[in-house]
C-alpha cells in the first residue's frame, strides 16, 4: 500500500458499514396521532391560557381603552385575530423550542417514546425545527399525516423515529 495516498476507499467502506448499523425504526401512525393529540392539548389549553393571560394582561397595563373597545364591541374581528395571532405564536415556540431544546422530543413525543431526527440521522438544528413547525401551519398539512410521510416531514428532510 502505498503511504502516500488517502485511504478513501477504506474510510468509505467503513462509514457505509456503520451507517447500515444504525437502522432507525418509523413512528406509527397511532404513535403520531397520539403525539399531535397530546402536544395540542398541553399547547391549546396549558400554554395558550398562559400566554392569554400575559397579553391581556400587557393590553390591560399600556392599551386600556383597546380592552374597553374590545369588551363593548359588536364586532368580534378584533378578537379573533388577536386569538390567532396567539394561537399561530404559540404554535412556533411549543414545537420549535421543544423539538430544538429536548433533542427532537415534545411532551407527546416523550409520551409515546418518539423523536424527531433528520434523514442523516442528526438531531434537529434550530432551522430544521423552526421549519418543520412552520411547514405544519400551510392549510390542509394535518391532512397529509394521513400518508406515509407528512409534509412537514419530507419539506424538511426529518422524520419521526421511535426512540425506545
């Protein structure tokens, strides 16, 4: 062998055969279900009751008279936006801040022994659930869940695994 050449052809055998070691098994579709049940939950009712109340409650301090109009309207636009604007915040920061922060788990996702990793098999970066959580706002998205791999997913070269 000569000394003077790489040994590329060996390193790429090696890290091909390492690489069919570490086979990573598909999340169900029951798993998945039971992941967006549970992390909906503790995101409608936990933190969007927290987050209400600390935006009423910065409205209520610099805006008084924007709460008054509100509470005296016929008009529940204003409301509704401002519920959806909450609503799509609070979306952004539960997935993307669980699934960067917990290494690709949320509370569904420790539930059911799920995680979310990329197609190399690397934990997530904060771009990569930043974008799997924004992917999974377009209309119609819950609804490719029902397939073999959702849009959020295959956008964002990620899947979900099971963990244990």
């Amino acid at each position: 062998m000569n000394t003077n050449q790489p040994n590329e052809p060996e390193e790429s055998i090696f890290s091909e055969e390492l690489h069919n070691l570490v086979q990573y098994e598909q999340a169900t579709q029951g798993q998945r279900a039971l992941n967006w049940i549970v992390d909906n939950i503790v995101m409608g009712w936990g933190l969007s009751y927290i987050t209400a109340v600390g935006v009423g409650y910065l409205l209520g301090t610099f805006f008084p008279e924007y709460i008054l109009r509100l509470a005296e309207s016929q008009d529940q636009t204003d409301l509704l936006l401002l519920s959806y604007i909450i609503g799509v915040f609070n979306y952004l920061i539960y997935y993307t801040i669980c699934e960067k922060a917990f290494r690709g788990y949320t509370l569904g996702k420790l539930i059911t022994g799920t995680r979310a990793i990329r197609n190399d098999g690397a934990e997530l970066s904060f771009a990569d659930a930043f974008l799997r959580t924004v992917s999974r706002l377009v209309p119609f998205e819950f609804f490719s869940g029902f397939g073999q791999n959702p849009w959020h997913d295959s956008w964002t070269k990620t899947n979900v695994i099971k963990a244990r």
